[in-house]
C-alpha cells in the first residue's frame, strides 16, 4: 500500500517575494511534493495556511500517514485548534517531518516541550550535511557526507531535547556546526526534523535532500496498531481473570461520570 503524504505549506513567501516564486512557481510545497511524486511508494497532497482548516480537517489528517511541515512568517497564524488535530495524530501514530524553519513552528515546540530556539545568518554560505549514522533507513543511498552549495546558517546552540537518535550534523563555510538531522518518538508518532530549506534557495530542487525525504516518509510511517487518544473503562466483567469489587469507588459502572 502507498504511504499517504500531505505535504503542509505556509505559502507565504511564495506569494509575497518574487525571488522565491521564481524558483518555487509551484510553491515550495508545490516542489516538495513533486520530489515525492518521483516515487510510486507515495500517494501525495498537499495543504496550505490560506485554506480553510489550513487544509488540515480531521478527515484529512485521518487519510495521512506522515505528514511534513514548513513555516516561517506565519507561525502564530496557525490555529491552535489546528496544532491540537495534529498533535493528537502524532500521538496516534501519524508520522511527521519538520523542516527548516519549522523548528519554532507551535507544533515542533509543543511537541519538543522546549524553546527550539538557535542561531542564524543569511549569507548564502555552503553547507556540508555530515551522515552520522550511516545505518539508519534516512541515510539510505547517500555518502559520507553531501553538500548544498548556497544556504542559510543555523548554529548551535539548538534547544532541543536530546535527540533519539542524531542522523546529520551540518558544517557550514562560516565555521559554525548544527544538528541537523533529529529523530524523536512522541506517543505512537515518529518525529524527523530536517534542517535544510531556505526560501531563497533551490534547495527542495538538491537530488540529495529529496532522497532525505522520501527516505524519512518511509521510516516515519505509521507501524503497527494505532494508539487511541482515550481512555476507556474495563468493567469488572471484562477482566482477563475473575474478579470482584473490592473498596470503594467514585465512578458509576462503565466508568462513565461520578456516582
């Protein structure tokens, strides 16, 4: 079966700058999802901040298995109503990638539960993306390192929480280093924040950070049964062993209310 891809987009630089429209005239989620398109594993759409719901309705979140992530002018335009829907999948096992400038995104910091704060410079410096752990499914198909010829900087200190497991660390041709390939769990969910992006850049065009992509959905599915956002009772009479009320209790039978 295809794995189901949304591929979430501000869509805000696209339709205000016109040197980022001429390299993204698709936007830039428009490109993302083009990179899973070269593949049949995937079954791709794509939603935006303009559409209602920001194009993630229950059903729509319902139908994805993993689902990337890229803000940056807009992330208090995003309706918390909306984070909840997300966070509450995420829980359940819906994967998700978060990209660039989607580490201060109110989803990425709630589920970080930290600043996710970092340093920055807009120099269009090389970057060197380190594989620091050449085994893991993400770092399929790529060498020791790959390199992206123009980008903007993020260096350390990133606040975040120690990571699961570190998959990149970034060198750029200022001097500074950065975490940035990191996987977390989060209830059934599986987390990936990738740190290549920048709007100015055709870095969603790079071979190597489209097979970073593809790879990352494919590890981030959903496995195995899904996590249910409730808590149900379990009547006595449903017990694996037989049993009987022992004490006192508040809620009435069937565990629902208070007696």
């Amino acid at each position: 079966m295809k794995i189901k891809v949304t591929v979430w987009g501000e869509n805000v630089h696209e339709q205000k700058h016109a040197d980022v429209r001429g390299i993204y005239p698709e936007g830039m989620h428009g490109c993302i999802a083009a990179g899973f398109q070269e593949s049949p594993d995937f079954q791709v759409r794509t939603a935006t901040l303009q559409e209602p719901g920001h194009g993630l309705s229950p059903e729509t979140l319902e139908n994805t298995d993993v689902l990337t992530w890229w803000g940056h002018a807009a992330h208090g335009e995003v309706s918390d109503s909306v984070v909840d829907l997300v966070q509450k999948r995420v829980w359940e096992g819906m994967g998700l990638i978060v990209l660039h400038s989607g580490h201060y995104s109110k989803i990425f910091k709630r589920l970080m539960g930290t600043s996710c704060s970092l340093t920055w410079r807009e120099a269009g410096e090389k970057e060197r993306l380190w594989v620091c752990n050449p085994g893991h499914p993400i770092a399929q198909g790529l060498g020791r390192y790959f390199e992206i010829p123009n980008t903007e900087m993020y260096g350390e200190p990133f606040g975040i929480p120690a990571p699961d497991e570190q998959i990149f660390i970034s060198w750029f041709e200022g001097g500074e280093v950065f975490r940035s390939g990191c996987t977390w769990k989060r209830g059934n969910g599986k987390i990936f924040y990738f740190r290549p992006g920048h709007e100015t850049y055709p870095i969603y065009h790079h071979p190597a950070v489209k097979l970073v992509l593809k790879n990352a959905a494919r590890w981030a599915a959903p496995e195995g049964s899904r996590w249910i956002d409730e808590c149900p009772n379990v009547p006595i009479g449903n017990a694996p062993e037989a049993l009987r009320q022992k004490g006192a209790w508040l809620h009435k039978p069937g565990g629902q209310g208070l007696r």
